[in-house]
C-alpha cells in the first residue's frame, strides 16, 4: 500500500474500527488466555432440589434475575485461605442395604450402582462408604466373625471366618469397587465377639482386659482377609457409639480404655504388621467431645490415632471445633446421622445440609456420612431391638428404587467435591449457609442453603461478572465453575 491509501485508511473513522477490531483478533488468536481471563466466559453449572419436589437434584439454565430495589447479599469465594482436604460423602453400606441390593435383578442393580457410584451424568458419585465389622442394628441378624458357645474363647484367632459377609456385602463391595477403584472404606464394629465380654450378650457390656490382645487380632485379621478379598478399608473407628450399651449389639467403651487399647495392643500391632488402615476414636455424639480429647491427651495412644469420629444425635456440629483446637493435628471425620422414616424432604434437606454439609465441612471434617444407604419399604432388615425408623437414602422393593431425602442431601456434595478437594473461605451468611471448594481439577464448588423463610436473590461472584440468581426458601443449590 503506497503513502497515500495508508493515510486515506487512517483517516477512515470506520476502517479504524476495523482495525482496532483486527487487532484484538490477532491478540486473541496469538494470547488464547486473553479470552480465558474475559469473566465473561465464566460458565457456572448450577444443580438445584427444592424442598417442595419441584426440582429433585436437577441441572438448571442460569438466568440473569431482575433486581428491583433494595441490596443482595454477595456470596464470594477466598481461595487464599484453604482448610482441611476432603475425603469423600456417602452413605453406610449396611448388611441389611447390601442384602437388598444384591437380591436385585442383574441388569437393575448395576443400573442402580453405576447411579450412585459414577460421576457422569446424572449418576451422583457417592466417594465414601461405611460398613460394619460384623453386624450393626441394621444387619439381619447378630454376628461377629469369631462366634463360639458359651464358655469357649479363640484367643489365637483360628476360629475367624469372613463368611458371614461372602453372601451380599463382599460381592456388592466388589462390584462398587469396580465402578470407582477408588473409593474410601470406613469399617465399624458394633460389638466384640461374645466371649471377649464383660456379660453374656450382645447388648451392652465391655471388653475385658484380658481379651485386648485377641481383639488386636480380630481386627488384624479383618484388614487382611477384606484386603485379600479385594477390598481396601482405608480406616476402622474402634467402636461404635462406645457410650451407648442399649443396641443390638453395642458395646460400651470408655475413653481410657480406648486409650489403653490403642496404646498397648493395636496401634503397636497394625505397626507390627505394615496395616495403613487408619485408627479413628470415639465415633459417638458431638455433646461429648471430652472423649476425643481425653484418648489423645494421653501421647502414647495419640501416636496411632489419625483423628475423631462424629455423630449428632446430641450436641451442635460448632461442638467439633473443640476437638480440632485441642489436637490441631488431628482430623475430624463425620460418621453418622439418620432420616427417620418416613422422611420429610423440607426438614430433612435443610437440617443435613446445613448442620452436615456446611456445618460438618466448615467445621473441620473431611467427610460426611448418612445413616444409611437402603431399606425396604418396611425400614428392615434389622436385628431383634435394632432401629425400626431409619429411612434408607433408598427404599429398595424389589427391583424398584425410591430416591429419598438422604439421597438427594449426599448428592449435592458427593459429584463434584470430588476426594482430594480442599475446602476454601467463603462468605459467612445466616440467610443463605454456605460452602466452598476448590477441586483436584481446579473447578470451584459452592454449596448454597437458603435458609430463610422467604425467597432470596444473591449475587453469586464466580470471575469478575457475579450472576444473580434465586433459591426458594428450604431450597439447595450447588454451583460449579
């Protein structure tokens, strides 16, 4: 171009447009992150249940929403400041749920296991399971792995047999397992074998003394025969609701013997032995959170203990914060809370997620697990005197499978706060309790309750251009970008 057209061309108001316009072109063709840093590409996904089953765990299209005077409330995320990692969400895989299951037809039963195990799609990705060793109350009957008549003892542990769990549970496990390698397994016992007992039953009574160094054994034996079976348990809590002796079975254990145990016999033998398993105390109430500190104020068992178990059928999830500010080094983990049958999606979903998925998460926990994973339509199988009320986050009847409040409460957490996910700051609201994470993808995730009475419209600051959406009151939303 000669000196003439380039001054008609700068001279040109509209090629000048032109030109700027060709300009950011090339800076986007030769700079890809020019594009990547417009917050106007931002692109949030956004999963909703409403309380009045308008929404059930469902993918919704953001909207702009009008606002039409007056303030909103903002909701950001600080991922300068970062908290504890996050293990996983799901459910108990009790011996009644996998009896259940596993009577299903083939084909439904992997459809209904692909559902609650894999990520993609509209399947919910539960990452964490918990099982019992042995029977628990929602077992079909009561067992452990080393059941002798009256007066006999195995303190060799010849007697020990996994056969009791070779019918459903393995086989399910087996096939979780195969769905997602990765899944973490916590096993609880209910009960020591009869014959260690202070009393004759499987209701109540403690382990005696003279008995720790075969209940060392037993659990020993346990890791290494699930282990051979295919089945990695990543951690065991000791016992139970070591407080509660009225179960069937139950056991009642106190903080110093927990102590004791640890001490002297099973932290030295997983050691002994290379066992990774996990030694997690307590697994009862948050009202008693002097349990937890008291085993581990004693250094020698603290050495073995990777951290405190919580239920919350007495005591405020604010309670656990205790336990972390006295062992700052050890975890919190979340073990159990029920839904009574039969169930009330408006209660149920707001009283979890914000006492379990928030609450639980904000305060400090690495987990988060419902109590439990199915029932038939019945709420059985149980053992004689075990719970006649607890709604499975499935009723299973059959091959047909009903989605209930647990479900959708697990769900909202377990798909994409994936295991390896760090909780991050987020803005503390009272109207709208909240969570946040960055996951091992780099993705955000916020959890989000309104938990007022009435609609609430919020800005929701994901990259420089915040959206402003709505949430019925009682409803949840999980937003992901």
């Amino acid at each position: 171009m000669n000196t003439k057209g380039i001054n008609m061309f700068k001279n040109s108001k509209k090629n000048f447009l032109f030109l700027t316009l060709l300009a950011t072109l090339v800076s986007c063709a030769t700079n890809p992150d020019a594009k990547k840093n417009d917050s106007t590409t931002t692109t949030v996904e956004f999963w909703l249940t409403n309380p009045d089953k308008s929404a059930l765990f469902q993918s919704q299209n953001i909207s702009q929403t009008t606002v039409v005077g007056g303030e909103v409330s903002i909701l950001e995320v600080d991922e300068t400041k970062t908290f504890q990692s996050i293990d996983g969400f799901g459910c108990a895989l009790t011996g009644g749920s996998a009896i259940l299951i596993n009577q299903m037809g083939s084909a439904e039963k992997e459809a209904l296991l692909k559902e609650l195990f894999a990520t993609d799609g509209k399947n919910i990705g539960i990452s964490y399971l918990r099982i019992s060793v042995g029977a628990s109350d929602l077992s079909d009957r009561v067992f452990t792995y080393d059941d002798l008549p009256y007066g006999q003892s195995d303190t060799a542990m010849t007697q020990f047999s996994l056969e009791p769990e070779q019918k459903d549970l393995i086989p399910v496990l087996k096939q979780i397992l195969a769905i997602n390698p990765n899944i973490k397994i916590l096993g609880s016992p209910w009960t020591a074998p009869v014959w260690m007992k202070t009393k004759n039953s499987s209701i109540g009574g403690s382990l005696k003394p003279q008995y720790y160094a075969a209940y060392t054994k037993y659990f020993v034996k346990y890791i290494q025969g699930m282990k051979a079976a295919g089945i990695p348990i990543d951690a065991i809590t000791i016992q139970n609701e070591p407080l509660h002796g009225g179960n069937n079975p139950s056991m009642i254990m106190t903080a110093t013997e927990q102590a004791d145990f640890i001490k002297n016999n099973l932290g030295p033998e997983f050691k002994a032995n290379n066992i990774e398993t996990k030694i997690i105390i307590y697994d009862h109430n948050a009202d008693r959170t002097d349990y937890p500190i008291a085993v581990m104020n004693d250094p020698d068992a603290k050495k073995y203990v990777a951290g405190s178990a919580f239920h919350l059928y007495g005591g405020t999830i604010d309670d656990l914060a205790k336990v972390k500010t006295a062992h700052p080094d050890k975890d919190l983990y979340f073990t159990e809370m029920w839904v009574g049958a039969p169930g009330d999606l408006a209660k149920d979903l707001s009283w979890h997620v914000k006492n379990l998925i928030i609450g639980g998460m904000r305060n400090w926990c690495r987990n988060e697990i419902e109590w439990n994973l199915a029932s038939d339509p019945n709420q059985n199988p149980h053992t004689d005197g075990g719970c006649t009320e607890c709604l499975g986050a499935i009723t299973i009847d059959g091959n047909t499978v009903t989605r209930n409040p647990a479900y959708y409460i697990i769900a909202h957490a377990s798909k994409f706060v994936r295991p390896g996910s760090v909780r991050i700051g987020s803005t503390s609201s009272t109207t709208l309790p909240n969570v946040a994470f960055k996951t091992p993808d780099g993705k955000k995730v916020m959890i989000v309750l309104n938990d007022s009475g009435s609609l609430q419209i919020f800005k929701l600051s994901a990259g420089n251009n915040p959206l402003t959406l709505t949430l019925k009151a009682g409803a949840v939303g999980t937003f992901i970008w």
